[in-house]
C-alpha cells in the first residue's frame, strides 16, 4: 500500500464512524446509578409531563439542558436509560459540530480526523448521562459550529443569514443552560465575530449576529417574566452568589491546569516564526480563526473549572482543540504529511494509547475474567511473609461500604439497565408497600427529598408544583431560605404523610439539615435505607405522621 490512504470520502467514513460508533456503545452495557442523576430525571420528566420552567417548578439554571432528555422521555419513556440514550444523541451531535468547527478552519485531512479521534476518546465517549455542565458546552460547539460556517466562508451564500441565525440560537440555548459556560462562549463567538468584522468590513453579519440572539434572550426572559425567573435565574445576584471569584482562577491556574499551561507553551513555540510579521499573520484569515478559536477554548476551560467544579473532569472539552492546532502547526513545521498511511496509523495509534484510559475500564472488565483477581487486605505469601502491594498497602475499615459488585437489579422498569446497593432496592420495595402509598390511590401527599425521584414515576403520587417550588433541594445552589421556610412549615403542619429524606452529613446542606431537625420532632421515623451513591455514607430515612 502506497501513497494517501485519506480522501475526503475516507476521511468521512472515518470520522463517522469514530463519533457514532463510540456514542453508541452505552446502549450495550448496565450502570450503577449516578450520583447527582436524579436531577436530569426529574427535570425531564416534569417537562414531558408537561410542566414549565420557573411556572412549575423553579431552577437556577436555563431549561435548555433538559429539552433534550425530556424529548427522549416522550419517546422511549420515563426511564433511566432513556438518559443515557438522550446523550448519546448530544454527543453524536458534539462529534460533528466539532468536526463541522475543523472544516471550516480548513484543517487537513489527516489532522481532522485525529483531532475527532482525540475529542470523541477525551471528551464524549465517557460521558454516558447528560449533565449540565456538558450539555452547556454541546450546545457551545453547535452554536460555534454554525458561526465559523457563516464568518470563514468569504463566498457569497444563501445560508449566511440562516447559519447566523442558528448560531445565535445555539449560542442563547448555551446560556440557558448553564450561565456561566454559556456566557463565556458568548464571548467567543463575539472575538471570531469582531476579528471578522475588523478584518472583512462586513458589519452586516455582526447585525444579525447580535440581533437574532437579543432577540431569542428578550422573547424567552419575557415569556417567564410572570413566573419569577428573574428570582430563579442566577446571574450573581441575591439570593444567589457568584462563583466568579479572581483568586480561585489564580489558584487553579497557577497551581494546577498543567495541560493547558502546556498546550499554551506549545502554541507559543510553534508561533514564534510568524511575530516576525504580524501584518502578514493578522491578514491570514484561517490561521487567525484557527488560534482565536483555540485560545477562546483554553481560556473558557482555565475559568469553567472554577465556575463549574463538580464533576472535577467538565473542562476537558480543550484537548482536542489545542491537539488540532499544535498538530497543524507541527505539521507544517516538520513536513509530515498525515494523508499518507504511515503516519496517518501511526498517529492514531498514539492517540489510543495517549487515551486508553477512557477506554481500559471497559477492556479491564473482560480482562479480569481470565487473569487472577488482586487481592487486598492483609494477604500472605506461600512462605509466610507478608505481602505488600498496590491493591493492599492501605487498609479500610469501612464497614458501611457496598462495592459495586454487590449491588442488584430492581423490578422496576424506570430502573432497567441499572443496579443499585441492595439495601436501597429493598428500602424502595418497602416504601411502595406503605399503606399510606398503597391506599391513597395516587393521592399521597409525598415530599421526596432524596435521589430516587424516579420513584414517582413507578408509584403514582402526585408531584409538588408552583412557582416557589425548587427542582432540587440543595440550599445555596437550587433552593433557598424562602424555600425552607415553607417546607419547615409544611413539616410542623404535618402537611405529608410520607417524607423521605436523604441524610448525607459529608455534604454541605445537600438537602437542608435544618429540615431534619424539624422532621424529628413532628414526624415518626419508619424506615431507613442506603442511598445509591459511592461511598455509601447517605442515608434515606422515612417519615411518616
């Protein structure tokens, strides 16, 4: 075989392969239940239900990260598993906005198609359930993909308006999902767009830019404007805070983002030749997109690891933009040519192997089957001496822990796919046998203060509502002191007749303390079982009058 193994053809195939092929691989395996999950649940299930943001049910953040999972309800049901599917669909969606970003930047061939490799291994392959502060970044590179379409093609095209108005759209619906991701890709695509504008002359595109977007923000706030959403919505102000905090970036990035720090010197080292002349390199369209975008990227991720902390991994969205830049640049640089199969395959072995831990904990899996387990605890040789390794050199005592290996289906389908401890799926079975559940024929008062929210989906109790109604319970983030001074209420008035309440005292008002306190003294504790969560240190305690 000789010559260029990638055509344009190929290099399609290729990359579709790479980001519907690995998108689709949660649809063959089971989960434990995720931590945090219950909140992509209950929003999608209200909304296919056929409830309003900020109407009935209140949230800090823009409903655009459920919309998604909430389509997916209406069509594959109320199921857990209905959300991983949902993501499945965003990261498909990720993969070719990304790949849609490097064409319109004019990446080559061979440096494309390991950029999509990077970013599907990096990025989206392990991320099987939506969350908000992946959600937000989807939409970002769809919004950015639809942009760099309109700005960097210098040919006159019917599309320029709708691609325009699709990028405002996206780039709002970013916002809307989380403020803090959506605001900093605003700022991005107003750097592409200002650089644009600046160096082409056509103002008129940064018109309808900057139009359509304050169009959609002006007509969605006004749409909810009754509803309390300027109280709900969190820009910084009171009863929210920002967490937007000088020092904590300075911290992060000072202290930890060794690869940004590194991508950065890269880039720098590779640009050296061209500040010999600036001119020239400012009127190099491509090359001046290509690092705005890379650097907007950089710069995003430094600041969204504060703004948005948990889970520690959100920001990593970076590393196949600066992969596709540093690649491009070195290319040129040593005058490798990646469309010929040599280097092509030898490239992308590497990048497997640079990120065989996205893919290893699966492979570990089948692995560990024909090769003898590794023990822990105190273990002893043949001859008696005392074995030290990896897998035993610290002891634990725990003795509340469930590994995951013990944990059990449950014979609901709202759970199927998924496996639990097994005090939580016998604790469950035992609320939905409470006569206060099972004789109140859908009338049960019930305030579900835990994890399980799909639990009103299997037992038909009716689901609390109004404009003062937090979505999730988290005092400081999705509810506050207005909102635990109802509850609090509610409780003394012995308003439920069943509460359940997830007890997690590692977590900082995770659900209020305060809360408990008052369940104590007005109700009666029936019940209480593990929480699905690793490590098992939450408890669900059940109240009844």
């Amino acid at each position: 075989m000789s010559g260029n193994l990638l055509n344009r053809r190929r290099a399609t195939i290729i990359e579709c392969l790479i980001i519907i092929g690995l998108a689709l691989i949660p649809l063959f395996v089971t989960f434990p239940y995720r931590v945090n999950i219950f909140l992509s649940w209950e929003g999608a299930y209200r909304m296919s239900e056929g409830q309003l943001p900020y109407r009935d049910f209140g949230t800090p953040l823009g409903f655009g990260f459920w919309l998604m999972p909430a389509l997916f309800f209406k069509l594959f049901g109320a199921q857990m598993i209905s959300l991983v599917k949902a993501q499945i669909a965003l990261n498909i969606m990720s993969g070719f906005a990304f790949r849609s970003i490097q064409k319109s930047l004019n990446v080559s061939l061979g440096v494309r198609v390991l950029a999509v490799l990077v970013f599907a291994l990096s990025y989206s392959f392990f991320n099987f359930w939506p969350w908000y502060n992946h959600t937000v970044i989807v939409y970002e590179l769809v919004g950015l993909a639809f942009l760099l379409a309109a700005i960097t093609n210098e040919q006159p095209s019917k599309w320029r308006i709708p691609q325009l108005l699709a990028a405002a759209f996206f780039l709002f619906l970013s916002f809307f999902t989380k403020q803090d991701g959506g605001g900093l890709a605003l700022l991005l695509a107003l750097a592409l767009m200002g650089y644009h504008v600046i160096q082409s002359k056509k103002w008129k595109d940064a018109l309808y830019f900057l139009g359509f977007y304050i169009v959609i923000a002006v007509v969605t706030f006004k749409s909810f404007a009754g509803y309390g959403i300027g109280y709900w919505f969190n820009h910084g102000q009171p009863p929210h805070n920002s967490r937007l905090s000088i020092g904590d970036i300075l911290a992060e990035v000072l202290g930890a983002s060794q690869w940004i720090k590194f991508y950065l010197l890269l880039i720098v080292l590779l640009l050296a030749p061209a500040v010999k002349d600036i001119k020239a390199a400012w009127n190099n369209r491509q090359l001046m997109f290509f690092l705005l975008v890379t650097l907007g990227i950089l710069a995003e991720a430094a600041i969204f690891q504060v703004t948005s902390y948990t889970p520690p991994d959100n920001n990593i969205f970076f590393h196949a933009f600066a992969f596709a830049f540093i690649l491009s640049q070195a290319a040129g640089v040593l005058r490798f040519n990646l469309e010929e199969w040599k280097p092509f395959v030898v490239a992308g072995a590497l990048v497997l192997l640079w990120w065989s831990g996205s893919y290893w904990k699966y492979l570990d899996r089948v692995f560990s089957r024909f090769m003898t387990p590794a023990e822990s605890g105190i273990v002893q040789s043949a001859t008696g001496e005392n074995v030290i390794s990896r897998n035993n050199f610290m002891l634990s005592y725990d003795t509340t822990d469930v590994p995951t290996s013990e944990w059990i289906y449950t014979p609901y389908k709202e759970f199927a796919k998924i496996y639990m401890p097994p005090s939580t799926v016998h604790g469950m079975a035992r609320f939905l046998e409470m006569p206060e559940i099972k004789t109140a024929n859908g009338n049960a008062k019930v305030l579900n203060m835990t994890e399980l929210t799909p639990l009103a989906s299997i037992t038909p109790f009716k689901l609390e509502t109004g404009t003062n109604y937090p979505l999730w319970y988290h005092l400081g983030v999705g509810m506050f002191n207005k909102q635990l001074d109802e509850f609090t209420g509610k409780v003394r008035n012995k308003y439920y007749d069943v509460v359940l309440y997830e007890y997690a005292p590692y977590n900082n008002n995770f659900y209020p303390f305060a809360l408990r306190d008052e369940l104590k003294k007005h109700y009666r504790q029936v019940d209480s079982f593990l929480a699905p969560r690793r490590p098992t240190n939450a408890m669900i305690e059940v109240y009844a009058r």
